[in-house]
C-alpha cells in the first residue's frame, strides 16, 4: 500500500464514522431533548434541556468532539 493510498483509506474511515452517528435537538412536550440519530435516521434521547441555547450548545459540542475523535 503506497502513503497515498494509506491516506486515502484514513479519509475514507474518518468520514464514515462522521456520517455514522450525529447529535440533534428535537423540541417534544416542552422541552428541548438531545437525542443522538444514527446513520439510518433512527434517534434516542440522551438529555433533556429547558433552554433550546443550551441544547444546540450540547449538540453542537458533541458533534465536534466526534469530528475529533475520528
């Protein structure tokens, strides 16, 4: 395997855990709940917030900590 195929796969694997799985806000019964979705569109709630600021915060800082980690 040649360094440019090496890091062809690397891209390819750190783009696919990035599609795998994502954090998003849903507003349900009141509250603003953080719910985790994966690649096939299925969701459940991690948290639940009372401010839609702090939700989109939570979402938005774990979706770059996974972005990080792949």
């Amino acid at each position: 395997m040649t360094d440019e195929e090496y890091a062809a796969e690397l891209e390819r694997e750190r783009q696919w855990r990035n599609e795998r799985a994502e954090y998003v806000v849903r507003e349900e019964h009141g509250g603003h709940h953080l719910m985790r979705r994966n690649g096939s569109g299925q969701a459940w709630g991690v948290t639940r917030y009372v401010k839609p600021e702090t939700a989109a915060l939570a979402a938005a800082f774990l979706n770059r900590l996974k972005e990080d980690e792949a």
